[in-house]
C-alpha cells in the first residue's frame, strides 16, 4: 500500500514537472540589498506587457538608460532615467526606489505628474538586470506590467534573449517584445542645458545593438 502511494506521488511529480516549463528555475526574484547586482548604469535593451493597452506607450520610447546607486538609507536606491522618445525628445529625471525585500516602490514626477510603480528584480544574464514594473492607478489599483531587460551596453546574445522571453511567458506576459536602440539621450546630470539645447556631444559610449 505504503509502495503503491509512494509510485503514485512520483508519478504526479514527474507529470506536473513536464507539464510546467522550469519556471520556478527561471523566475527568481531578487532579494533587494546593498549586495544585489543591480547598481550602475543599464541601458534597455528590450520590453514586454502584459496588457495590449500597454504596448503604445512603450512604443514610443527609442532608447531608455538607467542608473541604480545606493544611498545612505540601505532601504532606498537612488535612480536616474533618461528615455528618448524621438529623434530630439528626452525625458529625464530621478527619483527614490524604497525596498522592501523582492519589491520596490518608486514614485515618478513627469511633467509635473506623479505616477507610481512597484517592481521586482529577477535574477538573470550577468550582466543584465530584469525588472517587472506594474504601473498604478491612482487608487493603487494595478492599470499592468511591463518586464524590461537592460544589459551594460544595451547589446545582448541570442541566447540571452531566448531566456527572456521565457521567463516573460513564465511571468504571464505576451509573447510581444518592444526592441530599443542605443541612441541614448546625454547624461543631464553632468551639464544642466537649456531645454532644446542639444548635447550629444556628451559621452553616452553608443553601441550598436547586435540584432
Ligand atoms: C530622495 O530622497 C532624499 C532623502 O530623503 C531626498 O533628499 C531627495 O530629494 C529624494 N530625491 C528625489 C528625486 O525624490
């Protein structure tokens, strides 16, 4: 009897691990510390939605940067941003990121707009960083997610990018990818320049994208 339950448990185990790709081994999440491989500076390489409602917005962005640092609060991460919308349009600006263990909370003022996210960090390339962002409501309700992945020189293998889209179907995303450039916009922490004024000069160490 004993013998007979245990075959049977095994048999169950083996059918649920074919049934389900290896989720749980692709989808980690990242337990926020001083430790985490997180800080720098990240140039997008790729993004992914949840929703169909989602995609235009992310459309519209061509390239996007990020830079993560530790602050003196070990509960908190300084963040920088810069996204280019077209050929002469960046958004910037930065904001806190307050941890609690694997999520984050960030609030972001754009255009005089407060917009607030939550996201989660997952364990990935090296030298890549995934990120889940669920925007929200002004109720707090969550209006859907995007999952982005950044690499240090926006470039990533193919291989890579297999993996990725893996852990989006794992994470319940579409199986539509927004695919950036590396034309990034100029660091506006360095030079504070008139709006419109032009700064390309600036050394964003553009790389191309191997596609
Ligand atoms: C982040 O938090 C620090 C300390 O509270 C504050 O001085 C700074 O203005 C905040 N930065 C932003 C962008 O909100």
């Amino acid at each position: 009897m004993a013998a007979q339950l245990v075959v049977a448990l095994l048999a169950f185990t083996s059918l649920s691990a074919t049934a389900e790709p290896d989720c749980k081994e692709l989808v980690k999440p990242l337990v926020l510390d001083s430790h985490s491989p997180i800080y720098g500076k990240w140039v997008l390489h790729v993004g992914s939605w949840d929703k169909h409602g989602l995609k235009s917005d992310l459309q519209s962005v061509h390239s996007s940067w990020v830079d993560l640092s530790p602050t003196s609060d070990s509960g908190v991460i300084a963040l920088y941003w810069a996204d280019r919308l077209n050929e002469d349009k960046c958004l910037q600006g930065a904001a806190n990121i307050t941890i609690s263990g694997i999520t984050s909370h960030t609030a972001f003022i754009i255009n005089g707009h407060t917009s607030y996210h939550d996201g989660k960090y997952y364990e990935t390339c090296s030298d890549c960083l995934l990120s889940e962002d669920t925007t929200l409501l002004p109720d707090g309700k969550s209006k859907g997610r995007y999952l982005f992945l950044f690499t240090r020189t926006g470039a990533l293998q193919p291989s890579e990018l297999e993996t990725f889209k893996k852990q989006a179907e794992c994470l319940g995303f579409l199986p539509e990818y927004h695919f950036v450039n590396t034309d990034l916009c100029p660091d506006g922490r360095e030079k504070t320049s008139p709006a419109g004024q032009k700064t390309e000069e600036d050394d964003t160490e553009n790389q191309p994208a191997e596609d």
